[in-house]
C-alpha cells in the first residue's frame, strides 16, 4: 500500500511551498478577494498531477471554482508544471477522505470516492434554488409537478425535458432536482456548452476514458440548454452513447431546451427520438398573477434583509407585473432597476420615474421624442406660445417655460448642447448649460417644480395627461 501511495503522490523533494502560493495570490488577486475567500484554502495532498485543496464550506468552494479556479491554477502552474488540475474537499471530510485513501484497497472505491467529491469541474448546483421557493403559476405547474414527482421517485418519467424561453424557471426547476436528490445519489447538473467545453479538453489530453467514467457514473443527470449541442457532431454520437448507458442502468435524465424536440435544429434524429420518449412539459410564458406574486415576493423579502428598509409600492408592482411580461428574468431585472434606484436617491421613484428607468422593457406606445414635440407640449403646458418661448425676451413668465423645455430636451433626446441650443432660436450652448444647471438647482427645493416636470415628462414620453 504504501508503495502505491509513493507511486501516486508526486516528489517528495520538489513539495509545493503552500505559503509562497498564498503571497502569490495575494498579489495576484488583492488583499480584499485574498482575505475573504482565498486565505480560507489549504493544501490537503500533492499528487502527480493535481493538487487537492480544502475549504470549509460548499458555499466557498463554489465560489473559488466559479470565480478564481483558471488563475490559481495558472499560479501553481508556475512553480508545477506538471499540474493540470485542482480538486477540492470540504474541511470536514477531510480526515474521512484521507483515511479513505491509506486503507482503501479497491481501486474501484478509490475512483466513486474520486468522483463524489469532484464537484469542481462540472457541478453547479445553487442552494438558493430549490422546490420551496420556485412560484407556481398556471403556466409552470405541469413542468414543477413533473420535477417533483422525479425527485420522488427517480425514473418514473426517463428522460424528463423541460423547455419553455429564456428566464422562464427551467434551470431553477433542474437545480431544484438536483439539490433534493443530492444527499442520497449521485448528481450531475451541467450546461451543454459546459459538456462540450470538457468534452473537447478531454480528446486534446487525450484522456476520454476518465471523461467517459465520469459522465457515465452518476445517478441523476441533468443537462442544460440542450439546443447548443446544434452541429456538433462527435460531441452528440458521445452524449448519445453516454445517454443511453445512464439510460439502461436506471439513472434519472433530465435535459432543458429552449424548444420542443422535434423543433431542435441540428441535432441528430436519434437523440431527439430518444427525448420525445421520455415526458416533455413546457414552461409557458407567466400570466399577470404569476408575475405579480414573483415581485411582491421579492419585495417582501427586501423589506426583511435591506437594512434601509427600502420598499417598492403596490402601484408600482402591479405596474411592472402588467408592461414587463416577456421573460421572469427580464421581470426581475426591472425591479432590481428600480431597487437601485432607490438606494441612489433614497426615495422611491414616481410613476414617471419608473418608466423613464425601464424605457427599454416597456410595451408602451411611445411618441417619437424631439425637440419641436417637447416645445409644444410645454407651451401649451405654460399657457404660451411658441414664438413667445423661442423670441429673445427674457420676462420671468417667459423664461422658466423656455429653460425647463431646454431641460427636458437634454434629458429626453440624444441631441448635443449646441443642437438644442440652435433649436432654440439659435443660442448658444452655454444658455443651454445654463437653464439645464438652473432647473436641476430649482429641483432640489421646488416640489411644485417636480411635479410639473413629472407631468411634462409622461406627457412627451407617453401620451399621458396627468400621470405624476
């Protein structure tokens, strides 16, 4: 046995210097990422070619492998050559696996205890994203009740294909599969472009027999975004043979797609038989209950952890569930807009505002916004005419009008200042930095001033009357 412990590990005489690494990624990454993730590793063993390291959480080891993994990597490589990979264990297994090494004599055993603790290069599983938190709606039930009854009872439903569009839940409903069924099985949770990415690293290191036992030595096997295996011919004959090996020894499959089967362009015929064989459910777009309760759940759980006891209104809430409903991603993208836009300014945002901020994601009718509608609609706002605004007399009743047009033309358009000061009777640039300096001083002060502005803004951005 300790013969091939020798064999295993590498030279003794040229040991990696542990805290020489540390100072070099200390360098490397800043002494903030170095004190709050990196300090936290230690080396556990060197062998021949890989270095085994541990950290005190799953959380942390996550973290590193995600963020840090390629760079540490390249510092060793610095100082061992001969290095080309790094596995991690979790600080309390560490005596367990190391016992396991000095008195396994099974060379099979050695490989499954290889194998369970490599989540390194593959897995990807979140905590965050399990059945309890996943909102049900009418257009997802099927899909999680699919999910459900899978991490049940494994191989009811062989294979399981969840597809629907872009941030509609399927790679929460995967890794919420993944996480129930973690503790007792053996669970793979990759992306295909991830599958991919290591299929053609494993032929140029000419070392496809690891990555077949790998891959084929798991119980539960979930992949992602199926649809970028598109053309890639050798990767798809190796997913099929890896398939349906998992396939024969009872091993649960559960693969996502943004399209149905038979609509996956580019992939071989076969492959996406065997997929329309098992069960397919979609995930259709959410209606406006879904989307609704989505966003008040995450208001409500930022109104328990933001120590600034930020709060978005229900008028707001409704608003976005009812404009913003292509995706649950884009969803919550736009409430994270207006999040931070609370925590700038601290305050939370008008009507006006929000829209102004999700420009981009609203299905409004919007008017085409130039300079000559901006002063008519401020004219006929301040009860003026427009030769009135645009003549060089400088009277108080005048010049207000003229400068909040001039404002509302540098925030509204993508004209330059001498632009909009030629629309203006050809003035200079300088009167338009002026007026623009002096509207935004009166705002800080002038609430009556805000709400006109507020009114003006929908007026020209959306057809709106009196909406602040």
């Amino acid at each position: 046995m300790k013969n091939n412990l020798t064999n295993i590990k590498s030279d003794n005489i040229n040991k990696i210097d542990w805290k020489l690494l540390q100072n070099e990624m200390k360098n490397k990454f800043g002494s903030e990422i170095y004190d709050s993730w990196l300090k936290k590793i230690d080396l556990v063993d060197e062998f021949k070619n890989y270095v085994l390291l541990s950290v005190s959480t799953r959380f942390i080891r996550d973290w590193i492998t995600s963020r840090y993994l390629d760079q540490i990597l390249k510092i060793i490589k610095l100082y061992k050559k001969d290095i080309s990979r790094i596995e991690f264990v979790i600080n309390e297994n560490i005596k367990t696996n190391n016992n396991e090494i000095k008195q396994d004599n099974s060379s099979d055993n050695e490989k499954v205890s290889f194998i369970k603790d490599s989540y390194l290069q593959y897995n990807r599983i979140d905590p965050n994203k399990n059945f309890e938190n996943f909102l049900l709606g009418k257009s997802n039930k099927l899909a999680f009740e699919a999910a459900k009854k899978v991490s049940e009872q494994i191989a009811h439903y062989n294979p399981l294909y969840i597809y629907g569009g872009v941030g509609m839940g399927k790679t929460h409903l995967l890794n919420a599969i993944g996480l129930s069924l973690k503790e007792k099985n053996k669970v793979m949770f990759i992306s295909a472009e991830r599958f991919m990415y290591q299929f053609v690293k494993s032929i140029k290191s000419n070392d496809m027999v690891k990555f077949k036992e790998y891959f084929r030595n798991t119980d539960i096997f979930l992949i992602d975004d199926i649809q970028f295996m598109n053309g890639k011919e050798a990767m798809q004959e190796e997913f099929f043979h890896t398939f349906n090996v998992l396939l024969e020894k009872g091993s649960q499959i559960i693969v996502s797609a943004d399209r149905p089967p038979n609509k996956l362009t580019r992939i071989q015929e076969r492959i996406k038989s065997r997929f329309s064989g098992g069960l397919v459910v979609d995930i259709q777009n959410a209606d406006f209950e879904l989307r609704y309760n989505i966003i008040k759940s995450k208001n409500e759980d930022l109104g328990i952890h933001d120590p600034n006891n930020i709060k978005i209104s229900d008028e707001i809430i409704k608003f976005i569930s009812t404009e913003v409903n292509t995706s649950i991603r884009e969803l919550v993208g736009a409430f994270n807009r207006i999040v931070s836009f609370s925590r700038i300014y601290g305050k939370t945002p008008s009507m006006s505002e929000v829209k102004v901020i999700l420009k981009d994601l609203l299905n409004l009718t919007e008017n085409k916004v130039d300079i000559d509608n901006i002063q008519t609609i401020v004219c006929k706002y301040f009860k003026i005419s427009k030769n009135e605004m645009l003549s060089p007399r400088r009277s108080r009743y005048l010049v207000r009008p003229r400068q909040t047009a001039i404002y509302l033309a540098k925030m509204l358009t993508s004209k330059s200042l001498p632009e909009i000061g030629r629309s203006f009777a050809n003035r200079d640039h300088t009167t338009v930095i002026h007026s623009v300096k002096t509207i935004e001083k009166l705002r800080k002060d002038d609430n009556e001033l805000n709400l006109s502005i507020d009114s003006l803004k929908n007026k020209i951005l959306y057809k709106q009357e009196n909406e602040i």
